[in-house]
C-alpha cells in the first residue's frame, strides 16, 4: 500500500518545502493493520522496537524494527492511550480503562503514579510528557468514561477535564491548567519555556508559557485552530529540531505548524489520524498511527526526543 509523492505531502507555503519537509520517503509504509483504534505509539531506542496501543481491544502492540514483526506487548492493557519514556527509559502509560498513569519498570512491574486529584478518581488519563526535571504532565479528558468502547461507562468524580503534573519528588498530583473542553495531546517546545495542548473538543491548539518555577502555568492562548477543510479535532503533538509542531489532525492528515503559528503543510493518511511520534536511528522516521494502522515515513527533518532537552545516554547514544 503506497501512495505518490503528490498525495503524501501538500505544500501549502513555502517553508515546507524549504525547510526539508517534503524531502525523504515517497509513501507511506504500513508496519501493520487490523487494530480497532490505533493509538499512542512510542519508539524505545533500547530495544529498537516501538510499542501502541490498541484501545477498544484492550492490548499494547510492539513493533520490532529489526524483524519488523509485530507482537502482543500486554493484554490486557487497561485499555491503554497514550505513552511516552522518562528520563530512565521507562515506559509511561496512560491507562484509560483504569483512569491512572502508570510506569513499567527495567523489571516489568508497574507502579501507579496517579490515580486520583484531590481523593477523586481521574477521568481517563490520554497523553503524557515529561519534562528534563523529571516531572511528568498528563491530560484528562472523559473519553475513556463516556462508553464502554474504549474504557467503561462512568460518571466523573471530578466534573471537567484538566491537565495534571506528578511531582518527581513527593509524587503529588497537581492541577496545573482547567480551561479545555477535552485536553488531548501535550508537548513542551523544545526549550520547556511552554506547554503546547491540544482540546479536541474545543478545536484549537492552546500555548501556555511554563512560570520560572518550573511546575506551573500561565493562561493558555490559541497556538492554531481547526481549519474549514473538515479539520474538526487536533490530537497528539510533536516539535520537530527546527521548531515546527507537528500535529496529528485526524480527519485531515498529520499538520505541521511553522514557530509562528502557519500551517505550512500536511502529510495525507488514507485514515483517520491519532497520534504520531518519533523514532529510528536518527530520529527521523515518524510513525504514525491511524485507526486500524501504524504507518511510519522516514524524513530529512529530525524530531526532538521525548524527554525534554539535555543528555539521556540511553537516547543519545543510539
């Protein structure tokens, strides 16, 4: 399954094409199909494999770039969405089904790191990021409670959706930002200075500067909004080494964003788009997951790691 150079990539100013964006692969891949909603995908460097999640059949995936086979991680998962890496190469996982954030260790146990805000159960962890003091920031939306399809039909505890911060020292589940319809996807710019989030309800990209303190917010402003070509829901979000945000638009393909805020173009995806990350040797293949499929593109553009800027010899020296 592939598709031409014309269809994967649309220019839609200049500094996409400028700035490499279009150079690289000429199709997509498919690394694998027959997921129910792909999602979360997550590249670790270690082992050279990358893990998702399948959410309504209530399963981890991993990828393995060496074989390229692909296994079952976990099952069950939690009906697990997003996950990400800390600073120790350990697996972050947002457990939807289970309304908590959960690390793997070296050993594969888990530890619970969040369940609840203020003794209420969480609503459904979606995304996490972490950033270089460790901390790790989480969105809540109600996704996972809404229907049995991707968690289990519950009345929230805490009655909105909201964006946490876990203290890497004492553990403490923080509000740091309350103001989204549903908060997805969040990333902080490379220099940790903000905090980008996605509201898939609300349509927008919202932009929020990190105080000097480190752990908490100012108010959020619109970084992008939903165009009128059909974009209706923005998802996962990742900064590229030149300062552009790329952004899993679902309906409409993968977006990238210059600095400024201009959507400078897009890579077509025959489905529905969930979350992007990336990966590879350099750091330059970026997967894709979509409904039922994980695709991947390599690239002449380089994504920054996951964990925020600073020497991870687990990362860097891959």
């Amino acid at each position: 399954m592939a598709t031409e150079r014309p269809e994967l990539y649309t220019c839609l100013d200049d500094r996409f094409r400028t700035g490499r964006c279009m150079n690289g692969d000429d199709a997509l891949e498919v690394l694998y199909t027959g997921c129910r909603w792909a999602e979360g995908p997550i590249y670790l460097p270690a082992w050279r494999q990358l893990i998702w999640s399948d959410i309504p059949n209530d399963r981890m995936l991993r990828w393995d770039e060496t074989t390229e086979t692909v296994s079952v991680f976990r099952s069950p998962a939690g009906h697990t969405n997003g996950n990400t890496l800390d600073r120790q190469g350990r697996l972050i996982t947002c457990e939807q089904g289970n309304r908590r954030v959960t690390r793997t260790e070296h050993d594969g146990t888990l530890t619970v790191l969040a369940d609840r805000w203020q003794g209420k159960r969480l609503n459904s962890p979606n995304d996490a990021t972490v950033k270089s003091d460790g901390s790790i920031w989480f969105s809540d939306p109600d996704f996972g409670i809404t229907s049995d399809y991707e968690g289990y039909r519950a009345e929230s505890e805490i009655g909105s959706n909201n964006v946490y911060r876990i203290d890497p020292d004492t553990g403490e589940v923080r509000l740091v930002a309350d103001c989204f319809a549903a908060p997805n996807g969040l990333v902080f710019s490379p220099d940790e200075r903000q905090l980008f989030v996605s509201d898939t309800r609300g349509g927008a990209i919202r932009v929020f500067d990190v105080h000097p303190d480190g752990d908490s917010l100012s108010d959020g402003e619109v970084f992008a909004k939903a165009d009128a070509e059909g974009v209706a829901r923005f998802d996962n979000l990742r900064f590229d080494d030149g300062g552009r945000l790329w952004v899993a638009a679902m309906a409409d393909g993968v977006h990238c964003y210059d600095p400024d805020g201009t959507l400078i173009g897009r890579l077509n995806v025959p489905e529905t788009v969930s979350n992007i990350s990336w990966g590879g040797a350099k750091r330059n293949r970026l997967f894709i997951t979509a409904e039922t499929s994980l695709y991947s593109v390599v690239m002449a553009v380089t994504g920054t790691h996951p964990t925020g800027p600073g020497r991870r010899p687990w990362l860097d020296a891959s």
